[in-house]
C-alpha cells in the first residue's frame, strides 16, 4: 500500500545543500568496492522466504517515492535527524540512500491484506489476535511514523487499546508512550493519556498515578468530556481512607457534567456515595443516588479487573 | 392542436419531480397548446418571446422545471400565462389537469407569498374534486397555512384541526397540530394550547415532532410568565440533550426555569434544571453539530424528492435549520452566560445545603481568569459562604484573607471582615473575632450591618466567658436597633449573661420581663426553655416543672423537647421524685444524640439511688444489647454498672466476668470511659471471691501481679491505651501506699512509652498532673491535647485547672482566671471544683480583690461537698483577705476556726496558729500571740509541719518580748510602791 507523506512536515531539507548536482536531489553513498562481492556483505534477508510465519510479508522491501517521481525499493536502516537511511539492494551489493524527510513523497508498505486483517480482528473485538497483528505492523512502521500522514500513527492506537482491554497495563503505557509523539488528533491523545493514568493506577504506582491525575485534571478543566482523572484521584483517597478528598474529587465532574454523559461518571457517583457513607452522611448519600436515578446514568461495564476507558471513533 | 403521448408528460414530470406517491397528481393526458396570446403575460418579455407558440405541454413542462428547481416566481408567471392562455382550451378545463395542477399552483403562490391566490387555488381544488381526492392532506394543510397568513386564523384553526382528524397518526397531522398550536399562542389561547401539546406529547407520534411541541410549549409556557409550568415541563421530560437539534433553546429555557425555581425557594429543582445548560463553548459545539447533522439531512432530503408535499417537510425542516442557525449566530455574538449562571448554579448548591459542590464550582468561577473580575469577585465571597456553612473554619478563613489580598477595596471587604469574625468564632477564636469585629463596627460605623456585627462581638464576647462586656454589647443592639431583627435575642442573651455569672435573680427578672414582649416571636420557646432552666438552677423545682410542663405542652415537637424532657427528668431528681424522673428520661430517644445516653445514664444513677439492681441490670442491659448499628456510646461505662450492680446483689460471680469483658474489650479502646473503675472493682472482686475460693476462670490470685503481667502483654501487643491505664491504675495503688515516688516513676514511663494519641482523657489528665506538679512544661502539651481531642469529656476539668494553676505560678493572673471561668462553665461540678474555687480566690487576692475572694469563699462554705480541706482552706483565704482589708480581728476568728475545727489538716492547723499569733502580735497582744504559739508547738501533731519552725522563731522572739515587758511592768509597779 502507498502512503503519501504527510503534507505537514517541514519544507526544510539538509539533503539538498549537501549533494552535487550530477547525484541529483539526493545524496546517496555508493560503496562500489566494499559492496561488489555479495558474500561480502549480503543482502538483506527481507527478502528471503519465510515459511510458516503469516506477518513474513511485512518484512519485504519497502517502496519509497521520492518528490522527483523517483521510486527505490528497500529496507530502513535507520531514522535519525530527519533522514531515513534506506538500504536498496544493487546487483550484488546494496546503495544505502539517505533521504531527508522533505524530500519523500510517500512510502509504499507491503502487507495491506495484513493491515486490512488487522481491522478486521479489531472490528470482531479480538484482542489477542489484534494484538499480535498490529504488534507486527507496528514494527514494520514506527521508524518512519515521522513522515507517515497522521491516520497512520493513529491507526496503531487500537493496539493500546487491545493492551488496555486486556489488562496488560505495562505494554499499554509503554506503547501509549510509543504513539504519544506521532499522534496529532486531540481524541487519540486523550484516549492514550487516559490509558497511561488507568494503567498506572492498576499497576499501584500510586505516587505516578496521582501526579498523571492531577496533570490531568488540570488539562482537561472543568467541562471535561472524562471523569476519568477525577475519579481515579478520589479512588486514591479513599484507598488510603481519606473520604472527604475522595468525595470533593468525585463531586467535581458531578457538578460539571450537566447533561452531557461523560465517562466514568457513574463510578464518579459510586464513589461520592460510598464516601459520604464513611463520612456518616447518609443524607448526601441518598442526595446523590436519588441524583444518579434522575439523571439516569448506569454502570458501565468495565473489565472485571479495572476500569474500561471507552474509545470514540 | 396536437397531443403529446401522456405516459411521456407523466413521467417527464415525475423524473424530475421524483414524486412516487404524489405522481398521482398528474396522470391525466396533457394538451399542447399551439397559441399563446403573448400580450396578456406579465413575464418578461425575452422570455414570453422564447414561449411564443409554445404548445400547452412544453407551457406546462416549463412551469413544472421552474417549481423543480424552486423558481416560484417564475412557475407562479408560468402558471396564469398557462391559464391566460390555454384557460379556455377544453384540456386546460379538464378535472385530470386541474386535479394535477391546482395543488401545485397553490403552493406556488403560497411560496411566493401570494397567500390569498393559494387560498384560491386550494378552495377551487377542494371544491371540485372534494374529499376522494389523494391531494387533499396536502392541500388541507397548506390551505391552513395561506388561511393562517391572511389573517384567517379561525379558519385556519379549523383547517388543522381537519388536517388532524382526517389523517391522524400522519407527520401533516403532527404538523398541524403545532401550527394550530401557534395559532393558538397568537390568540392568546394558551390553556388550549398547552392542552394539545401535552396531548400530543403523551402521544404515540414520532419522537422528534413529540419533542418538539414539548419544547414550544416549555418556551411559550417561559414567555408568557406561566414559569412554574415551564419548569414543570423542563423537569418531567427526558430531554435527548447530547442529540435533539434545538439544544440552545432548551438550554435558555432551563437557565430561565432554574433561575425561576431558585428565586421561588427550590434549590434542589434548580439544580435539575441548570443541569441542562452547558458553558457557552460546549453549547456552541454541540449547536454547530446540530447544525451539520440538519444540514446534511436536509441535503439528503433534497436528493430524495422535491415534491410539493416533500418540499413541505423540506420546508419545515428549512426552518428548523434556520432557526438553529439564528441561535447559534447569536449565541456567538452574545456575551459568555457561563460566569452569571455558574453564579447561579453554585447559589443553587449552597441553597440546597450541598456545600461542597457549591464550593467547587465558586472556586472554578472565581479561579477563572477568563471570567469578568465583578464575576469572580462575587465567587470567592460565595466560596467563603460555602466553607462556612460547613462549620470548615480553617479553610473559610485562609480563602476569605485571599479574598482580602486580592480585592482589598472591594464593597464586599466589611461582609467578608464579618466571615473572617465568623471563622474565628467557629474557631472558638473569641478574642481574634472580637478584634475583628471592633475594628469593622469603628471602620464603617454606618454600614447596613453594623447591628449584626454589635450582637455577634457580644456573643464572642459571651461564648468567651466575659459576660459583663457582652452584656454590653447586648444593651447597645437594643439601645441603637429598637427596630432590629435580633433585638429579642439581644435581649434574651443579655439576660442569659446573667444566668452564666449564676445571678439566676437577675437572669430570671430578664427572661420574665421578655416572655411579655416576645409572645409572637420565633423565640418565645426558647425563652420558656431558659426560663424553666432559670428556675431549675434556682431550686425553684415546683416552679421549674410547671414552666418545663408548660413548655413541653406547647412545643411537643421543637428543637428543644429533647433537652426539655432531660431537664424535666432533672428537675424532679431535684425533687425527689425519682421513678417520675426516670419516666420522663426514658420519653428521651435516640433521636435525641448525646442527651439520649445522658437519659439513660441518669436513669441507671435513679436505678441505683433507689438500691433497685434488678431494674439497673435490666436497665443497662437493654441498652447495651441495642443493635450495633444503633447510637450507645458509653458501652464500657453501662457494662461497668451492670457488673457493679450484680456485685451488689451479691453475684460476684456474674459480676466479673462483665468486668473482664469490659478490660478486654474497652481496655484499648481510647474513647471509652470508666476503664480504671472497672480495673479497680476487677480486683477488689476478683480478692473477695479468691479469699471465698469461688472457682470462676476470671478471678486472678494476686492482684497486683496480674496488673504487671497484663502491662506487659499490653506492651507487647503495642495496645498503648490500655498498658497506660494498667500503669494509671498501678500509679494510684501506690500512691494511696504513700509510695509517691513510685508512683510518679510509673508516670514518667507512660510519657515515655506512651504517645500523647493513644493517652485517654483520664490519662492526659492524670499524666498532665503529675508533670505539673513535677514543674515539667509537657504538662500543657498534654492539658492542651486533653481539651483539643476530648471536647465532650468531664476530664477536662482537669485541663482547665492545671493549665490554670500553671499561669498563676507564672504569674499570668488572667489567663488562669479564663481557664478557670472554663472550668466554672463547662465542668462545674467536677472534683476539682472546690481546688479550682480556692485557686481562683488565691488569684482574686494576688490581683487584690479581697472582697470579691471573700465572696467566693463564702459560697464555697456553703457547699456541703466542699466539706474538710476545702473548706479549711477556704476559711484561710477569708482571714488572709480580711487582713488584706484592715480586719484583723476577724482575720484571727477564722483563724482560729481551722485550727479549732480542721485538726485532720495539720499544715492549715500550723499556718493558722502561726499567722493568728502574728495578728496577735500586730495587734500588741503578745501574751495572747505567745499563749497561741505555745499552744500549737505543744500539739506533736504540728511539730513535723514547716509552719514550726516558723512558729519557733516567733515563740521565742515573742516570749522574750513578754519577758521584757513582764520586767519592764514589774519595774514600774515597784516605782509606783517606792513613790
């Protein structure tokens, strides 16, 4: 599949005042000598068969095209200051292209069926399997999630999200933590900001869990479209028995919501409720599931084990 | 002439018309007309020219493009030329081609608004094809709507309501309801009006449209002043908020409902409704999604079909858009609502008495940089608000000097000076609220709440024990605000100051000549109340119970029917009357809190009184079997008596293990009372049935082993509270062996092992002493800890009377006397209260107030309890006042009473002899002063006291004046013999 470049990145490029004019637009590195015997170096092994393993087409070459209309086949070597290093096999040897961001039109990967399956897995909500497939194409990309138009990058928030469903909280920060950078829609940041603080929360890192929570709620404000970070500051407090700052947490997106059904806010209510109880006051209690009643807001439905931050497409 | 093939005109007209159904209108075969008359058409001329000898169905088909693509001008032209032209041609006159045409040019004309036309092509379409026809919903409704726009609204009315009847159930019939509706509002008919919209609401009709007429009638009940039916409306309907179109309408509505339903005392409903009004930015992004998803439908719509029935959904969902559009450009435009309706939205939470969401949203509007300064000035001072009426005086009190940091020439400082004053008092900061309140009454002397600040600075004042200032503070309110809201309560507290110095005569003399003046007012229970207390405190018992009598007759069901049944119990105590007093305790319940177990305690004190065990068992144990959920505080103390009670029906044996219980259940229990009785009645029982070999598996062999044994299992299972009480216990044991020193080294090792938090009060008190007396400053901290974490608790005393006692020692004569009017407010009848009388006389002395100390003494001369030392002492404190003022003979009198009548208090005994025989002396009665020394120096009892030494010195300087003078009289007489 061909992935135009984003059209957002910088115009600058260091390529260009670098290399002689008869070598083009780009500057390239032929390694005539050392390259010539193909024992000597071989070439790479994208582009040997792989039997028995269903992502071995994620492997092969990839296929730049550059702002000239020219197109090489070949693999990344490395990413690194803005240049993509791309290793293109040549008779026996290889030529080993150094591409500045600006200067590539788009980047064609091999594997759609596989990302196609991929969506198709996500859609069936089979989370192991998505897991495994979109692990295989993250690594196909993420090196050139720089230059890839933002969906791309986006794309891969599902695989946080398949962490995050199963329960495995340090593959979901650390990936969340992966994406983070690349991610330019609003939604998807929130959705990964919010699975690095339920994580962290689940895991018990209390101390991160608290500072991610009031980062949080700083950010997002008074009309948040979450609870989320409310709540998990008010768990906190009632965790270590302090039900007042547990309450006042909870109340906060309580009073705030309006009409508007923002998530976890039910649990928001759960929580006042418990701790006005631990704090005696049965009236505020009442006050307050008499409220949720009215307002009519149920439970969701959370994994067994933690909270489920529900994602919007 | 020719004629065109009809299917060909028919599905001409359908293709671009996509009609479906309506088709039907045009099934007839068209005739083409040959001749146009072109001097009769009003359009312009190129265009009559390109129609010139244009055939009736190329006229039509012309008609019909220019409807299609929404042209009525030029279809409404196109239309009379075709009747100007071809009116008179058989196939113009043909029902099948006035059938097809006359809805079309009705709505034609009715979109140009050329209303009356359409009520002409309407008319002539019904009148001759009448009810049969398929076009008649169509025609009906628009017929109403040109009748509506001619003024015709009657027959408008009327129109809908056929439209209604003759095809219930269908969007045209929904439709019409509405419009008549309108119709309705413009005649002012709202009651009908309202009825069918909420007819129409209950209705099985379409969602949206149901919605709809909800919202117009929420919106006409709002305009036309019926606010408490719009808010009805508002409150009873499940609004689709996240998805109905006309968001910013309901949101208005429910800002003007909700500010209606605050502004008429609901709060709580006001919340409700001013949970569907989001901030302005939120509004607009929900409104702009309406918006698109209208468009878009419209869009569809428009794909779908162009028809004249089509067109008039199309048009009413034109209008829908339109108006969210209209809304949506304004609500830009206007001002940002958030900040005065979050105002709002908090004063509805602090209305409602729920504080702490009020506070959050005041300190969100008042955090809000973007929000107007007036706006965020208001909210801090409801943040305040909000603090405060949660008793949170700390926090009231650190956002209302915010407050005065950020706007110190607000017109708000006085009133937030006056929170400050508040939180201070709420504090139990008297004195800093009374400086407070100084400096506002002196600062804006004329400001609308000076009267108010006059009576709370004397009520500080009050609540700070200075009774005489407050009762001047009192005077001034009813002096300067004759017309005052609070001048019965000035006047009743004035009088109460009075009650607290125990002048119950003065007291009475007020409360009886307010009970005149307040007979309406919200007050006079309160007064009656006061008064009956008046009249307990006096003695007065018979005229206490028929004022508490009097009171309970009459306010049966007021704040104060609890207390007054308590004190009805304690007035016939007073009496005698005892089963009478334990009737009127048990009508206290539960509901009553802390008074509840002071009943049922008063009644055990009645139970036991009476010597009637069984009933004191079965009393406590009533109480002590209530469910656990229920309020008993005092459990360890209520199973202590009934052990005690047991012991004394002499089944020791049943006693005991309630004891053991009590240790072991309570004995680490920091809030629970009567530990140490119980460690003291364990053991003495736990002797007696050892001695009588009763095998019951409590009793321990050895006492006091026991108690070292159970301190350290105490210790070692880190249970703090009890091993202190252990040792307290084992302290007391030693000291009454006259083992002081041991005792005091048990002390010191609780103030080592043992952290201020895991002390009880008994033990904070106990410890305090003994490091008071031992001149250690920890002291305080544990007196200071006592009062701060034991608020409720009689051992308190203790606190005010070492802290007292250690000012005196420093000198600071009236920090002692505050504590000490402490004691006498809130602790009066604790031991102490005889040693906290005589310091306070001892401290009136030193600050030289002999006749007030004098005064003192002799009410403590009264109290029988005070009987022994006390009184002894006191009698001292007379003679050393009465020498104060010059009375010297008097002063040897009541010497000479303690040492006559006290023998049991051998320092008294000395120091009265020897200060007797130095007035004797200073009076120049040395043989009386020297008889009054040897008497003493000659009792063996007083030899060991200090005093004697002090007596010898002055025997022997006094016998060797009398000898001197015994000689120097002899001389003289033998002169007298010689002359």
């Amino acid at each position: 599949m061909t992935i135009p470049k984003s059209r957002n990145e910088s115009a600058s490029s260091r390529c260009g005042a670098v290399i002689p004019s008869y070598l083009g637009w780009c500057r390239f590195v032929l390694l005539p000598v050392l390259f010539l015997v193909g024992t000597t170096l071989p070439k790479t092994s994208a582009q040997e068969p792989h039997s028995g393993d269903p992502f071995a087409e994620l492997r092969n070459p990839i296929t730049v095209t550059d702002v000239m209309g020219r197109v090489l086949t070949g693999s990344v070597l490395r990413v690194a200051h803005r240049v993509v290093h791309l290793r293109v096999p040549v008779g026996v040897g290889e030529v080993i292209y150094e591409l500045g961001f600006d200067a590539i039109e788009s980047v064609n990967f091999p594997g759609a069926e596989i990302r196609q399956h991929a969506e198709d897995l996500h859609r069936d909500e089979r989370w192991p399997e998505v897991i495994s497939v979109l692990r295989a194409l993250l690594k196909q990309r993420r090196e050139l999630f720089p230059i890839l138009p933002r969906e791309e990058p986006s794309f891969f928030v599902r695989l946080v999200e398949a962490y995050h469903l199963t329960g495995a909280a340090v593959e979901a920060i650390a990936h969340a933590r992966l994406l983070l950078p690349y991610l330019k829609l609003a939604r998807d940041r929130r959705y990964l900001e919010d699975v690095i603080l339920v994580a962290h929360y689940e895991l018990n890192l209390i101390q991160e869990a608290r500072q991610l929570a009031t980062v949080w709620t700083v950010a997002r404000g008074r009309y948040s479209s979450s609870a989320l970070g409310w709540l998990i500051l008010a768990k906190l407090a009632l965790n270590e028995g302090e039900a007042e700052p547990a309450l006042v947490n909870c109340l906060y997106p309580i009073v705030f919501s309006g009409h508007l059904r923002v998530p976890f806010l039910f649990d928001c209510y759960d929580v006042a409720i418990k701790a006005s109880r631990t704090l005696g006051e049965e009236q505020r209690a009442r006050i307050l599931e008499e409220e949720l009643a009215f307002r009519a807001i149920y439970a969701p439905e959370h994994r067994e084990d933690g909270l489920t931050i529900p994602r919007t497409e | 002439m020719k004629f065109t093939d009809a299917s060909t005109v028919r599905s001409s007209i359908d293709s671009r018309m996509n009609m479906g159904a309506p088709s039907s209108y045009f099934k007839w075969v068209l005739p083409v007309v040959a001749l146009f008359s072109v001097s009769s058409l009003p359009a312009p001329e190129p265009l009559l020219d390109s129609l010139a000898g244009i055939t009736l169905s190329a006229f039509l088909d012309r008609a019909v493009e220019a409807f299609v693509v929404g042209d009525f001008l030029l279809a409404d032209e196109l239309f009379d030329q075709l009747e100007v032209r071809f009116g008179s041609e058989p196939e113009f006159q043909d029902d099948e081609f006035q059938r097809a045409t006359l809805p079309v040019r009705g709505y034609v004309a009715l979109a140009n608004g050329s209303s009356r036309a359409a009520v002409d092509h309407f008319e002539r379409f019904l009148e001759k094809f009448g009810p049969a026809s398929r076009q008649r919903r169509f025609v009906l409704f628009s017929l109403a709507q040109a009748y509506a726009e001619i003024g015709k609204r009657e027959r408008a009315l009327q129109t809908y309501q056929s439209v209604e009847a003759e095809y219930p159930g269908s969007g045209e019939a929904a439709m019409a309801l509405l419009r008549r509706c309108e119709i309705q509002f413009e005649l002012n008919r709202f009651d009908e009006a309202f009825r069918d919209l909420n007819l129409f609401y209950e209705s099985e009709a379409a969602f949206s449209l149901r919605l709809q007429a909800r919202l117009r009638a929420l919106r006409a009940a709002l305009d036309s002043g019926r606010k408490g039916l719009g808010a009805e409306i508002l409150l009873q309907t499940e609004w689709p908020f996240s998805s109905m179109p006309e968001v910013a309408v309901l949101a208005f509505a429910a800002l003007e409902a909700g500010d209606f339903l605050l502004d008429t005392g609901e709060p709580a409903k006001a919340i409700r409704a001013y949970r569907y009004v989001p901030e302005k930015h939120t509004l607009v992004a929900l409104q702009e999604r309406r918006l698109a998803g209208l468009r878009s439908s419209l869009n569809r719509r428009q794909e779908r079909g162009s028809d004249a029935p089509a067109r008039v959904w199309m048009q009413h969902y034109q209008g829908i858009a339109a108006a969210v559009e209209s809304q949506l450009d304004s609500l830009k435009e206007a001002e940002d609502y958030t900040p005065a309706f979050l105002l709002r939205f908090g004063q509805a939470f602090l209305l409602a008495e729920r504080y702490r969401e009020a506070a959050i949203v005041f300190q969100s509007l008042a955090e809000d940089r973007d929000a107007p300064l007036r706006m965020r000035r208001e909210s801090h001072y409801r943040w305040v608000l909000s603090f405060q009426a949660r008793d949170r005086w700390d926090e009231a009190l650190l956002i209302a000097r915010d407050y005065l940091n950020a706007y110190p020439d607000s017109e708000l400082a006085p009133s937030v000076l006056f929170l400050i004053a508040k939180a201070y008092q709420g504090q139990d900061r008297y004195e800093d609220a009374v400086e407070v309140l100084d400096s506002l009454i002196v600062d804006f002397p004329g400001h609308r709440w000076v009267a108010q600040w006059i009576f709370t600075r004397g009520f500080c004042r009050l609540l700070n024990g200075e009774y005489a200032v407050a009762r001047g503070d009192f005077s001034e309110y009813t002096t300067r605000f004759s017309e005052g809201l609070l001048r019965v309560n000035a006047q009743l507290w004035h009088s109460l100051t009075y009650f607290y110095e125990r002048d119950y005569d003065s007291a009475l003399y007020g409360i009886n000549a307010l009970l005149g003046e307040a007979e309406s007012h919200h007050l006079l229970p309160e007064i009656k109340y006061r008064r009956a207390s008046v009249l307990y405190a006096r003695r007065e018992y018979e005229a206490a119970l028929r004022a508490i009598d009097d009171f309970l007759s009459s306010y049966e069901e007021t704040h104060r029917a609890a207390e007054a049944r308590v004190l009805r119990g304690d007035i016939l105590m007073g009496q005698g009357e005892l089963m009478g007093a334990a009737v009127a305790f048990s009508q206290v319940t539960p509901e009553a809190g802390p008074l509840y177990p002071y009943a049922v305690f008063q009644t055990g004190k009645i139970h036991r009184a009476r010597e009637d065990y069984p009933r004191m068992v079965a009393h406590f144990n009533a109480y002590v079997t209530r469910a656990a959920a229920e309020y008993r505080p005092r459990l360890s103390e209520a199973l202590y008596w009934i052990g005690w009670a047991h012991d004394q029906m002499g089944r020791g044996h049943e006693a005991l293990p309630i004891f053991a219980r009590v240790l072991r259940e309570f004995g680490n229990d920091r809030s629970a009372t009567e530990i140490l009785l119980t460690l003291r009645a364990f053991g003495k029982l736990s002797a007696r049935l050892e001695n009588r070999s009763v095998g019951a598996p409590e009793v321990v062999e050895d006492f006091e082993d026991w108690l070292q044994a159970e301190r350290s299992r105490a210790m070692h299972s880190a249970r703090l509270t009890y091993y202190s009480r252990l040792s307290l216990y084992l302290a007391d044991t030693y000291r009454k062996g006259g083992r002081d020193h041991v005792a005091d080294l048990l002390i010191l090792e609780i103030v080592e092992t043992v952290p201020l938090r895991d002390l009880d009060a008994a033990g904070l008190g106990k410890v305090g002493q003994v490091l008071a007396g031992l001149g250690f400053p920890s002291a305080e901290e544990h007196f200071e800890t006592l009062l701060s974490e034991f608020p409720a608790s009689s051992e308190r005393a203790v606190a005010f009377y070492g802290l007292a006692r250690i000012h005196f020692q420093d000198g600071e004569y009236p920090e002692a006397l505050g504590f000490l009017e402490r004691f006498g407010g809130e602790t009066p009848t604790h031991v102490l209260a005889a040693d906290a009388a005589i310091l306070e006389g001892e401290i009136l002395l030193r600050t030289g107030r002999p006749e007030s100390a004098i005064e003192n003494m002799e009410e403590l001369l009264r109290i029988k309890s005070a009987r022994g030392r006390p009184h002894a002492r006191a009698l001292t404190l007379i003679a050393q006042a009465r020498i104060q003022l010059g009375e010297l003979e008097k002063a040897i009198a009541y010497y000479q009473r303690v040492y006559s009548l006290y023998q049991a208090y051998p320092d008294l005994v000395a120091l009265s002899y020897v200060e007797s025989a130095l007035i004797f002396e200073e009076l120049g009665d040395l043989e009386a002063a020297l008889s009054t020394l040897v008497e003493m120096l000659g009792r063996a009892d007083l030899k060991a006291q200090d005093d004697a030494v002090r007596a010898l010195a002055a025997r022997d300087r006094l016998a060797a004046r009398v000898d001197a003078l015994k000689r120097m009289n002899s001389a003289s007489s033998q002169e007298e013999i010689v002359r």
